[in-house]
C-alpha cells in the first residue's frame, strides 16, 4: 500500500483513512513514530511508556506511579461503559 498525505503550513499532515483503518485508529489515538535505519515506522501507542512527552506542557509532573494509577482508573472507567463508545 502507498499512500501520501500533504504537510501543513504548521508541519502537520493528516493519517489517511487507509492508514487510520489499517492500524485500527480511532480519534484521540496516539502514534509512535520510530526511526528504522533510513526509514520512520508510525504505529499505534501499545504501552504508557509510548505515551512519554504526549502531556508535555499541559499541566504539572507527576512520578510514574501516579500516572500509571491515573492511567488504570481511566481504562477501567472506560472499559466500564455501556454505552457502545468504550
């Protein structure tokens, strides 16, 4: 599959809806972009740790403890919902 996707003014570009469907994307996900040798892989964020930097600048430090309770409680919140949109 190739696809290409234009740059904004800012440096931003969109993931194309093939892209999005094939890494199984939904809005509010987050990437990971690493770099392969001469090349930059973009995959879905799997662990907490793919999410360093993501809050960076909206708020206070916290340790990792603290974020990952946070983390748990917001994934159980949201696995706990019975309205479809989990």
């Amino acid at each position: 599959m190739t696809v290409t996707a234009k740059i904004t003014s800012k440096g931003q570009i969109t993931l194309p809806k093939k892209v999005r469907d094939l890494l199984h994307l939904k809005e509010g996900g987050v990437v990971v972009f690493e770099q392969e040798e001469d090349k930059i892989v973009i995959k879905p964020a799997q662990s907490l740790m793919d999410y360093k930097g993501y809050l960076r600048g909206r708020g206070k430090s916290a340790d990792a403890d603290t974020v990952r309770d946070a983390a748990r409680t917001y994934v159980g919140k949201k696995a706990g919902r019975r309205d479809g949109r989990g």
